[in-house]
C-alpha cells in the first residue's frame, strides 16, 4: 500500500510530486497516572460545608453551580486537592462578587473565613480560582486583620490548571502564611479591584504539603485521537538529572544526550517511527533524484515542554518551549537528521523546528495532534538560531526553512519581526499553508 500510494503521489506515472515533510515529532509521555489522593492533612473551607463557610454580605454574592467545564480535564496534578491531571473537573460551586482588601459590603463583599489552627507557625494556603474570558485580575489574602499575601495576575494566569469554553481555572499558592494556634481569620478579596471568582481554599502546615507520585511529573492520559497524528518522537529512557546523586559527566556517559540547562538525559531509539519513516523512503525512491526531503518538527518533545505535554500549550496562544530548553530542541532535531544522514536512508535537503507556530491552534491534550506555538520575533528567531548553529557544528549543509505559517500575512510578518533569522533564512526557503493573503479593498 505504501509503495502504491507512493507511486501514484510521487512518480512520473502519477502526479510527480517531489517534496516530503518528514515529522520528527516530539512524542507524548502517556498512559494511567497514578490517582492522586487528597492530602489528609490539608484543611479545606469550601461554600458548602457546614462550619468551613465564609461570611460576606454582598447584595449580589450568591453561591452558584458551575458546570461550564465538567467535561474539560485537569492539566496538572496537585496532591493537595487530590486534583489528577487528565480526569474531567466536574462540576463545583463558585461565588463572584469579592471586592477589594477593606472595601465595605455594596454589591460585593470580602468573603470572610474562620481557620482553626492547632499550633502556631507557617502554612502554606492553596486557593482554587475561576473566571469566564481572560484574567488581569489579582487576589489578595488578610491574615487576623494585619498581614496582607498578594498575588498578582500574571502568577495567577501561570497557574492555570483547567481551561476551554472560554472558562479558566487556577489554582494559587500562598506560601509562609503565619498563623497563631486556635482561630484565626482569613479575608479573600482582590487588592486593586475585584478578584476572580472563588471555590476552594486548602490550608496545611508548612512541611506538610502533599506529594505526587515519583516519574509521573509529565505522565497523562492519551488524548491524540486521529490515526496518523500520534507521532512517537525519538526520546527514550528520559530521566531527570540530579546532581546531588550524580555528577553532570555520568549522565553525559550514560545516556546518548543529557543537556543541564533542560535538566533531563535521554535516549534515542532509532526503532520507534519506522512506519513514518518507510512512506518517506517510498516517496524518494518513486519520485527519484529530483526529490527534496524537509525534516520538521510539530513540537518540542513533552520534557522540553511547559504543560508537560507535546500538543500544546495549556493557554494554546503562549509559547510551548521552555526557555531553558532551545538548546535541547535544537540538539535533538539535529541529532535526528544527522542520524538518518548518516545511515544513507534518507538525505534531508531542508529543516524547520516548527509548523504553523503563530497561531492558537494548539493546546494541551488536545485530541488533534502535536503543536507548539512560537510568538514572532525572539521566540521564533532564538529556535531557528539554535537548530542552525548545531547543524553548522555537525557540518550538516541544510536550508533552514520557515516559518511555516497558516497565511502569507502571518508569513510576512514574522519574517520582519524575527531579524535575527533574516540572515539564515532565504526568502526560497519560508513555506507557507495558505496561499490567499487579506488583499485589503
């Protein structure tokens, strides 16, 4: 079937066409993870529980249902909540309305809870947050009328544990909150203006913080449900480097790749996309010499990730690839391509480390496929720098080609904004999805 289908696209007894993209593909960390179990030790004040209610006094507070986001999944863990990353959220009660630190009750009101603490010292305070559309709101919490923790929105949006249907879902952080043995009171409310809705507080003794279970860090559910989407990437025996239990050299010997920056030393196993790999082969042969081979990568794999997952962002208009981890993208691909080079299976004539990055096209768990964005300027100029210099060191002659973009508009724009890639990339070399640009009247 191969070899047909090959002939039919790529001979000159079918269409003749003489360019193949191959996906190196990042590859997912998927299967069961383990069920998270809620922290016993935590304390939890809720809307609904009877003696862990807060007071408040605002004309248009009222505890409601939410069930905007039953069917989405978490996308983290946290062993506080008991919260497993891939399980659907569910429905759960929220209430809207909280003003600000000190605001007297109108409309709204602070929400007011009584924390029972059975010694004196530090606590770590963990709020569960919601908002309909984008949040630049901050959150604020009094301790007994005297100490004021804030957090401000840009930690709050890098919080986000849950999101779709334009509903968003945070969960928050508080750490070294002094409280003193017996009552103490503690005050919700935003400190700039009115804060994001609120469901759930937990409270535990500093030390006392749940734990998620050892090698499950990026570990979820599978969730790429198209037949030809569920790219394996290369990484293999991915293992996170410490270097209080080895020196930096032992995971350099050990392993085919380990790169300190990203903080994890891998494998390659050269065995794990074959069925890709032999469409690309069949295409070569049919359509002969003049065939042009283009190595692209969807995503970074999932370790070089933020959200731990290659199909996305968990906010899918951010950037995917950790700023720690260019180097390492940059490393595998070419680790890749010189591999194949080097075998004589397949001679890649072009190499891009991204598809369709400037759009929000890809988010965490998604069941389309791999994506990853990248913002135009230095998100997209350091990546395209990176794979450029390690295929320079591994004297691989390639084009590096982007950006890859869905329009020529979006295409033109990057290509300006990203200077530092203007002196690598060739204007022959920028390929595009679309070719119908926004031609103004």
């Amino acid at each position: 079937m191969t070899d047909k289908a090959a002939e039919v696209f790529f001979s000159d007894k079918g269409l003749d066409m003489n360019i193949g993209r191959y996906n190196v593909g990042g590859g997912d960390h998927v299967g069961v993870p383990t069920e998270v179990p809620v922290n016993e030790k935590a304390q939890f004040y809720d809307l609904e529980t009877e003696g862990y209610t807060p007071e408040y006094s605002g004309s248009k507070m009222a505890v409601g249902e939410n069930a905007a986001m039953k069917d989405l999944q978490y996308t983290v863990s946290d062993a506080d909540f008991g919260i497993t990353k891939g399980n659907k959220v569910g429905t759960f009660k929220s209430i809207g309305w909280i003003n600000k630190l000190g605001d007297k009750p109108g409309d709204g009101d602070n929400l007011r809870y009584t924390v029972n603490a059975k010694e004196e010292g530090k606590y770590t305070v963990k709020l569960l947050l919601t908002l309909t559309g984008s949040n630049k709101r901050d959150v604020a919490i009094r301790v007994n009328d005297s100490e004021d923790h804030i957090i401000d929105a840009d930690t709050i949006n890098s919080n986000l544990i849950a999101s779709g249907n334009n509903n968003l879902l945070f969960l928050v952080t508080i750490p070294d909150v002094v409280l003193k043995a017996g009552e103490n009171t503690i005050n919700i409310a935003g400190k700039n203006d009115w804060t994001l809705d609120f469901v759930k507080m937990a409270v535990i003794k500093s030390g006392e913080e749940g734990t998620l279970p050892e090698g499950e860090e990026y570990l979820h559910s599978p969730h790429i449900t198209r037949s030809d989407s569920a790219v394996p990437g290369y990484a293999k025996d991915v293992t996170k480097i410490d270097t209080n239990k080895h020196e930096l050299s032992w995971y350099e010997t050990e392993y085919d790749r380990a790169d300190e920056a990203c903080g994890y030393a891998w494998n390659y196993d050269w065995d794990a996309d074959v069925n890709q790999l032999n469409i690309l082969k069949a295409a070569a042969e049919a359509s002969g010499e003049d065939f042009i081979a283009e190595a692209f990568s969807n995503s970074p794999p999932y370790f070089m990730t933020n959200s731990g997952c290659s199909s996305g962002a968990v906010d899918s208009g951010k950037d995917n690839l950790r700023a720690d981890s260019y180097h390492a993208f940059a490393v595998y691909m070419a680790d890749v391509i010189e591999h194949w080079n080097n075998e004589g299976v397949i001679t890649f004539q072009s190499a891009t480390p991204m598809n369709e990055p400037y759009t929000n096209y890809w988010g965490a768990y998604s069941n389309k496929q791999e994506g990853c964005h990248f913002d135009q300027g230095e998100s997209q100029s350091k990546i395209i720098e990176a794979l450029n210099e390690e295929l320079e060191k591994k004297g691989i002659d390639i084009i590096i080609s982007g950006t890859d973009e869905t329009s020529i508009d979006t295409a033109i724009s990057s290509y300006k904004l990203s200077l530092m890639k203007q002196r690598i990339l060739s204007k022959e070399s920028i390929p595009i999805h679309t070719a119908v640009p926004n031609v103004p009247n």
